[in-house]
C-alpha cells in the first residue's frame, strides 16, 4: 500500500514545476547579435535577471558562449555552446533574419549552429528557469538549451532516454573531461569513467538500475531529482533534500573530479561572495567506486585519491610530483632515477626507502604473490627486485606492484598497508651497471699516468695552481652555504633559494602581516606563471633555533585540507628560515568579522562550520594528531571563494597517534588561552577546542572576545555576555543591527550552547573537534551547556 501513496506523492511533487513556468520573457528578435567583448556588455539577460545568456571570458582571450547564474558574485555557469572550442574576443552570435543561432568565430568561420533553419523562429528567449530557447510565432519552442545540457541541469529540466552530461576537464578547463553521466536506452542511470580522449570502452562506477523501464529524470523546483518510468510513476530518486527554488538557487552538476553533486545557494546571500553548499552527492566515495584494472581511477596512474570534506582529493607518495600541478588527475611522475637491474640491482638498495600508507591500495599492476612472510621479508624482497614500485601487505601476504601503480586510493575500511619504494637521494642513484664506471675510470688512471710522468716541466707548473685553487675553494665553502637544503622526508614541498624569494617579494616590500616571530610579505613566482604567494621570513630567535621552523614545515607539509592553508615550499639557506604559503586574496577573519560591514549571517555560520572541519582534521585525521596551540581571527585566512583557511602552525604542537598530552609552557594568544595553559595541566587537543568556542562566539555575534569600555563601563567581555544573556533568555541583546540572525533565533542559540560547551573550564567537558562538527552539521543535538565557571574573567 506504501508505494502507490509514494508514487503519488512524486507524481503531484513532479507537476508542482510546471505550474510556475510561465513567465513574462524578454525577446531576442531576428536580427539581434552579440560580439565577444566584455562579460557585462555580452550578454541578454533573463526577465528577473537570475539568468544571463552571452560570451564569458574562462581564458585568455578565450570565451564562452554559456548561460550563468547572474545575479550571485560567481556567476557559476550552467551550461556552454562551444565548450570544446573557445572562441576569441571579437567572435559573434547572431539569431539571423532566416531564423539560425550561429556562433562565428572573429574571422567569420562558423563555430556553432543550431538546427532550426526552416522551423519558423520569430524570436529568441533567455527564461528564468535558465533555458534558452528559440520560439515560434505560437510561442512554442523550436529549440530549448534543455535539450542539450553540458555538464548541468537545473530545477523544471527534464532529461530524456540517452541524454549524456559531460564533466568538465577541470576546475577552470570548460571541454569535456573524463566522466559522463547518462540514462542509457536500456534505461539505467549511469556514471562513467571515459576512456580519454575517445568515447570509448567507457567504464562504469555508479549506477541506479531500472532496467527497459527507465525513461526519463527529472529535476523539479522542489529539489527532486529522480527517475521516472515512461508513464511517469517514480522509479528510483538521486536527490530527495527538498528546498525551495523561492529561497535557493540550486544546480545539479557532473563535476570534473566525477562526482554528481546537488547544490543549493541561499538567495538572501546571492551578494556576497560564497561557495555553494553541496545538498547531496553520488557517489558516495568515488574513491573506492573506480575499480576497473584499465585507466587511472579517480586521480591518474601513480597517484592516490583520498575523501575528504571537500570531495576527493589527489596526492602523489613519496618520490613522486603531480605530472601537472594544474590539473592533478594527469596522475603522478616519478622524480627519482629507478632502480638497476643485473648485478646493480642489490648494491643500490641502501639508495632507496619505502614510505608505509596505511590503509590504501593500489588495486591494478599485481605481478607476484607471497604467503607466510613478513613485512620486513616483504620490503627486502622488492628492494631485490628492480621491477618492484612497491607492495602491498596484510597479515603474511605481500603482493608486489609493478609501474604505473593504478586506482590508487586510501579509505579507513581498507585493512592492510601499501609500501612505496622510492629514491632517498635523487641525484646519487646511478642508471646503470658499475662494472662500466670502475674500467673507465681504470683506463683513465692508466692513459693518466704516462702523460704526467712524462709531463715533469708541466706538473711543477701545475701543482702550486691547482693546491691555490683547492685551498680557495675550500675556504670559499666554509663561508658560504654548505648544506643549502635540510632533508625532509615524507613532503612534496619545493625549495627555493634565497635569491628566487628575494626577486618573488621584490626584496621583501610589500609586507602582509607580522607576528611574534616572523614578518609575511606577498610575493609573485615567477616560475609558477606568475602565482601570488605569502613568504614567511622568521626571525633571528627562530634562526637560532631550528624546533620552530622543522615544526611548521612538519605539521603543515603533511597536511593537506580544504580548510588549511597550504605549504607549498620553504628556504633552508644559511641563516635564511623562510616558508612558502598559498596567497590568500581576502585577508584574515579578523579584518572580515570586525570591519566596517558586518558579514551575512549565513556567510558566519559556514565559516564556523569550516574552522571546525579543519581543526578536526588536525585532531584526528593526520598522521600525527596537530594540536595548532593559537586559534584566533588573524590565524584564520579566507581564499578567493571566501572559504576558512586555518593557518599559521608555528606554535603547532606534534601527538603521535598513542599520545594524548603533553607538558609544556604557555603558549597562544590572551584571551584565546585555555585554562589549561596558566594551570600547568597537561596539555590536550582540548585547548584548541576552547581557543575554537571564543571564536565562536566571535564569529556569532561580529564582536571581539574583549572590548574595553568608557570611564564609567565595565569593559565587555563576550563569553561572560553570552552565557548571562543565554541564561536570561536574552540573547537578541547581542544582535543588534544584525536582522538576518535575528530571524534565525533558534539556530543561533544552538550555535551559542556550542560554544559554551567548548569553554568549560573542565576540558573533560569539553566536546571533541568531531563532535562539535556533528552538532554545527545538525548531526547531533546539542543539550543545555553548564556555567563555564568565573574563570574566565580572571585570565583576561
């Protein structure tokens, strides 16, 4: 009885689209045209203006003829004409007196067309529900952008039997990439990997099944995106979070890394830069979904894909850079010499490591099995073995792996470890045989010998010569750098010299910030097609003492998160201690939450959200727990997307996995301190939950922990105000001018008992970093917090 009422449910659901579709338009008449020049005069927008037709610029000097979200500071595009064919400024689109749709490029060469020459086109129409369509004089559509979607669709689409969405290449690369989406004429609903660059022996690792009954998908206004069988009754659904197309805008793309995601945009927030928040995804880990022997998997060949909040992520082991840094899912190239093979072979093992990945798999490239043996067996045997890349082992069995390592991918279900074999020292590792190298170098000694016997006259010219040069030579690297870079292992970070620093900051003058130990300036690497960095020079203390710098390069090298600022590499020369970050256009919270303009309440909460993801991660999912010791606004950074960055680890605290405190002396900043630090108790994870809950109520209320006050005030401070006014019921005192909170009372309250609870003085009270993420997803409820205690006044 359940399903019929289902079905009925869907089926009134479905019709609930079509009822708001008609619309007033603004038509395209024949005749009309627009020329690729800038995005704001190359463009028709739609009636309420959410949608916009035209040229965008996604290159240099490279455009779009697309459909885009208008009216949100990203303009997110929807869809593409010529995605595989840029075009150049000056490029033209016209809807011709004879009724065509063409696209020439600046030369006048026809790029794109639609098909609907003879079919009666009166006028063009870019809609609100991000369709564009030619029309008749009936007004019924000729031709409908719908019909042929790229990589998007959006709410009132509909797609039919043997439609195909095509991901982009990458992030930034519109042309079709790696992985289609499509409701095969068998009628199931499948993901692929494609067989780049041919559409062919595709492989698939995501499907619904609805086999010879499949007909249709649906996306409607309320979020539903499902399948439905040739006389409409539901078959099976991909999305069932439902929002409203009033408040959100919503899209549901095949992205370049093979994920299908759902995606919603508050609309209250459409002026302010933001991300899109993800409503729903599938597959659910793609990671473990790539099982096929043939291809790279999600990620490329020698490469390894891991989940993480922000989706899958690709890394390259030990020995091994990514092929191209710009598109990661080229995979990884090995950076050390290979191993000989003949009677080389076992004098280069002490050249060569292995770096230990627990829990991840390379499922292609087995070659040869062994049982009953141990891991150390496992390693010696394929450091014997020029042809091993490296093994896989579990509880006595070692699988050896030959290049290139395939479907690499690391998930905490796997049980077992993989070791990678790379070269300890790239430059010392020979390329062939040494049998070749002694005879040549004998037969130099021989020929040698006679010439200077017979030479006498010139070696006693020679010899003051060359002990002048020696002795100059060994006096001049005395004074100079001896070691120019520390070894590091485990990192793929760059190094850089001194003098590529020095020319990047244009000798150090544009600063960017400074703090106790260290001054940042912005820097240009010229090397790197002109990117924007952060160079961190630390000062004469920390030059003096290494512990500092090897715990920064230690804790941010290995990291590596949506919500972490990236080490990308460092300077070890001479006295020079200098660390290289990513640039982060948009500042530091600090500068965002407490400046002229106060931040949409919206805008807080999904930075809260993403400070909390990243100090989980630094808690729990790194190798080594990270306890980052100073949390605050200035250490929090927000990138182009004004998503949270967590940065600055040079107070950063290493856990091994089997430790769980520490002793140490008081570290962090005044005001962000747990009582911990003053108290002389051991030192846990925990101190950076309580630094977390005074950020919190920061961010919540747009107002710094303390503010002094007038002659006759007491000065405020935040976390005292916040419990009183929490207790009292009174917590709007805190919100004035500040509408948009106000009218979510009871979200913001939650966020509130968060906080509370992560400034117990006790830190047994305090919740764990998961813990708190859950409780700010809505995963978990979040109970009534207890007084904090009076503590906290007595430590500003």
């Amino acid at each position: 009885m359940a399903c019929p009422l289902i079905n009925l449910l869907f089926f009134l659901l479905m019709f609930l689209p079509f009822s708001t579709l008609a619309q007033t338009s603004k038509n395209i008449y024949l005749g009309s045209s627009l020329t690729a020049l800038k995005d704001d005069d190359s463009s028709w927008a739609s009636p309420s203006g959410e949608f916009a037709f035209g040229f965008r610029e996604v290159a240099k000097d490279g455009f779009l003829l697309a459909i885009w979200f208008d009216e949100i500071p990203n303009k997110t595009i929807v869809w593409a004409a010529n995605r595989d064919n840029l075009v150049p400024k000056g490029s033209k689109v016209e809807l011709t007196v004879d009724g065509e749709f063409i696209l020439n490029d600046a030369t006048g060469k026809r790029i794109w067309y639609t098909q609907s020459a003879g079919s009666g086109v009166a006028y063009a129409s870019m809609l609100d529900t991000g369709n564009f369509v030619l029309a008749n004089r009936s007004s019924s559509n000729v031709w409908e952008s719908f019909s042929y979607p790229t990589d998007t669709i959006l709410p009132s689409q509909t797609l039919n039997l043997g439609f195909i969405l095509y991901a982009r290449y990458t992030a930034t690369n519109y042309s079709s990439g790696r992985f289609l989406f499509s409701l095969q004429p068998d009628g199931n609903l499948v993901l692929y990997t494609t067989n780049f660059p041919q559409n062919y022996n595709n492989k698939a690792y995501w499907a619904v099944e609805n086999p010879n009954i499949g007909f249709r998908v649906i996306f409607n206004q309320s979020g539903l995106i499902y399948v439905t069988s040739k006389n409409g009754s539901l078959l099976s659904s991909i999305s069932s979070n439902t929002v409203s197309v009033q408040d959100f805008y919503q899209r549901a793309t095949l992205e370049y890394d093979g994920v299908f995601r759902h995606y919603v945009y508050p609309k209250s927030a459409r002026r302010w830069p933001q991300a899109w928040s993800t409503s729903s995804f599938v597959p659910p880990n793609i990671c473990v979904s790539i099982l096929d022997s043939f291809g790279g998997g999600a990620c490329g060949l020698n490469s390894l894909c891991t989940l993480e909040d922000q989706g899958p992520t690709c890394h390259c082991p030990n020995g091994y850079s990514f092929i191209d840094p710009k598109d990661e899912r080229r995979g990884c190239k090995q950076n050390f010499a290979s191993q000989s093979c003949g009677e080389a072979s076992k004098e280069e093992t002490d050249l060569f490591d292995f770096q230990e990945l627990q829990n991840t798999d390379y499922p292609g490239g087995d070659y040869a099995q062994f049982l009953g043996v141990t891991e150390d067996w496992c390693k010696q045997n394929c450091l014997d073995d020029c042809f091993c890349a490296g093994a896989f082992f579990r509880t006595g069995e070692c699988v050896k792996k030959r290049l290139p390592l395939s479907n690499g991918r690391t998930d905490p279900s796997f049980t077992g470890k993989t070791l990678i074999k790379f070269g300890k020292q790239n430059s010392t590792v020979k390329s062939g045989g040494g049998s070749n190298t002694e005879k040549k170098d004998n037969k130099t000694s021989i020929l040698f010998g006679p010439v200077i016997l017979s030479g006498s006259a010139v070696l006693n010219f020679l010899l003051p010569l060359i002990t002048y040069l020696v002795v100059s030579r060994a006096y001049s690297r005395k004074v100079k750098v001896i070691q120019p870079y520390p070894v590091i292992s485990g990192m793929n970070l760059k190094h850089f010299t001194y003098e590529e620093l020095n020319n990047a900051t244009n000798q150090f003058e544009e600063e960017l910030g400074r703090g106790a130990s260290a001054i940042v300036f912005k820097g240009v690497l010229a090397s790197d097609n002109g990117k924007s960095v952060a160079v961190k020079s630390l000062d004469s203390r920390v030059r003096e003492n290494d512990l500092e710098f090897k715990a920064e390069v230690s804790a941010i090298g290995r990291t590596n998160h949506r919500n972490l600022v990236q080490l990308i590499g460092f300077c070890y020369e001479g006295e020079h201690r200098i660390l290289v970050y990513e640039f982060m256009s948009n500042g530091s919270l600090a500068s965002f939450l407490f400046g002229e303009s106060m931040p949409n309440w919206y805008q807080r909460r999904k930075i809260a959200l993403e400070i909390a993801r990243g100090l989980f991660y630094l808690h729990e999912e790194c190798s080594s727990q990270i306890v980052h010791c100073d949390i605050k606004p200035q250490n929090i950074l927000l990138d182009d997307s004004f998503t949270a960055r967590i940065s600055d680890f040079g107070l950063a605290k290493l856990l091994r996995i089997d430790q769980t405190l520490t002793m140490t002396g008081i570290r962090g900043t005044k005001g962000y301190v747990a009582p911990e630090w003053w108290k002389r108790l051991p030192i846990t994870a925990k101190v950076d939950i309580y630094s977390y809950g005074i950020l919190l109520l920061e961010i919540i209320f747009c107002k710094k922990h303390f503010e002094a006050a007038a002659e006759d005030e007491d000065p405020m401070i935040l976390a005292d105000w916040a419990y009183d006014c929490y207790k009292q019921n009174e917590l709007h005192q805190l919100l004035k001018n500040d509408d948009e909170a106000m009218h979510d009372m009871k979200e913001m309250e939650k966020y509130v008992m968060i906080a509370i609870w992560c400034i117990q003085e006790d830190p047994l009270l305090r919740p764990t970093m998961k813990k708190v993420t859950l409780m700010l997803e809505g995963t978990v409820e979040v109970s009534a917090p207890p007084d904090p205690s009076s503590f906290i006044s007595s430590i500003l």
